[in-house]
C-alpha cells in the first residue's frame, strides 16, 4: 500500500474514529464497533502474504515471560491499589463487594471479548501494518501505546487515556520483544482485570463518572 493511503488509514482507524466516538451524540455500543475494526484487522492479517500467522496467538513464548509478567505487575499493582485506598477508598473493591457474579463474567469475558481484540488492532496489525511509517522498533512501540491510550477518550474521563499509555507501552514492548499476542493479551488482561477489582472499571465503562465517585486527584 502506497505511504500516503498507510497515513491515510492510520488517521481514520486510530484518530478519526475514535474523535467520532467520543464526541458523536449517538450512543453506539463499544464492543461490537471494536470487533468491526478489529475484523477488519484480522481480515487484512490473513490476506498479507508477508505477515506470520503465528502471532496471532504464539503461546510457547508465554511460559517463559511469566515469571518476569508477574514481577512487574506486582511492583505496579501495589502502588495502584494504594492510590485508590488513598484518594477513592469508597471504590476499593467496590465491584467485588457489590456486584460478586457480574465481576466474575467481566474478569471472565474481558480478556476474550475486549483484550484481544484490542490486542490485534493495536499491536499485531499495528506492527504489521505500520512498520513503513515507524520503522524504528522504539518509534512504532511509542505510536502503538499513544493511538492505544487515546481510543480510551471514548469512555470521557482523564484517568482512562492516563493509566492506558504505561500499559499500552509495556504491551506494545512484550509483543515486538515476542512476536505472541497471546503474552501480550495475558498481560494486558492481567492489568485490566486487576482495575475491575480494584473498583476502577467504572472509568472504563462508557458514560459520566457520578461525581460522588470522581477520584479527588482528577
């Protein structure tokens, strides 16, 4: 594809669309628009002769990434739950208190139906599609996580796009060091699941944040 029709598709899919989500007056509901672009995604990953399938899951390259996975997400995980005891302790397992079964499905069906979906639009046919436009592997990393952490200006609230663009870097790093989605999605899903329990998922559901519930910092 010419350079000029990649820049052209880079702009609608990860800058357009998600400016005429956020803004749009229709409410639209999120996930089956994400599983449109990203079988759009996927669908262009079969059809490019040059693209490795295996990446679409690659899981022997997960056995061993885990020890170090679950390292990182300890160190990050304590000081996140730290900040919701300090300044939203109303929230701190407010979803695992309250709601017990919905909890459960979400932390269930997340991974499936959110994470890596996301996972192929923002890394596998990120990297794949992209390369010409950042061929640096620091440059597309750094792209992938800022187009990762500004679709989350759909869900209208600061932290959201915030606590994405660490995240999106360090997904976007495991999967360019790996070439497996599945190490990535088991990551991100780790991440996003750890916020649902937290009591943070509310910043990622669409909608207002009460203002009762707006974490004092923001």
């Amino acid at each position: 594809m010419p350079r000029l029709m990649l820049l052209v598709e880079f702009i609608v899919l990860y800058v357009a669309l998600p400016l005429a989500y956020r803004f749009s007056r229709l409410r639209v509901l999120g996930l089956p628009l994400l599983w449109l672009v990203s079988g759009y995604a996927f669908w262009q990953l079969l059809h490019d002769p040059n693209f490795d399938r295996a990446r679409l899951w690659n899981a022997g390259q997960l056995p061993g990434r885990l020890v170090s996975i679950l390292v990182l997400f300890a160190i990050s995980a304590f000081p996140l739950w730290l900040g919701v005891r300090r300044f939203a302790p109303h929230l701190q397992w407010n979803f695992v208190r309250t709601r017990p079964a919905l909890w459960a499905v979400v932390v269930v069906a997340y991974p499936l139906l959110s994470v890596y979906p996301q996972g192929l639009l923002y890394r596998a046919f990120f990297f794949e599609r992209y390369s010409a436009l950042f061929p640096v592997n620091w440059a597309i990393i750094l792209a992938s996580a800022v187009a990762f952490a500004f679709l989350h200006i759909v869900f209208r609230n600061p932290l959201a796009p915030a606590l994405t663009l660490p995240g999106g870097l360090l997904f976007a790093f495991r999967y360019s060091q790996t070439g497996s989605l599945a190490t990535s999605s088991f990551e991100h899903a780790l991440y996003g699941c750890w916020l649902f329990t937290l009591g943070l998922g509310q910043y990622f559901f669409h909608g207002a944040i009460p203002e009762k519930d707006k974490i004092q910092s923001i």
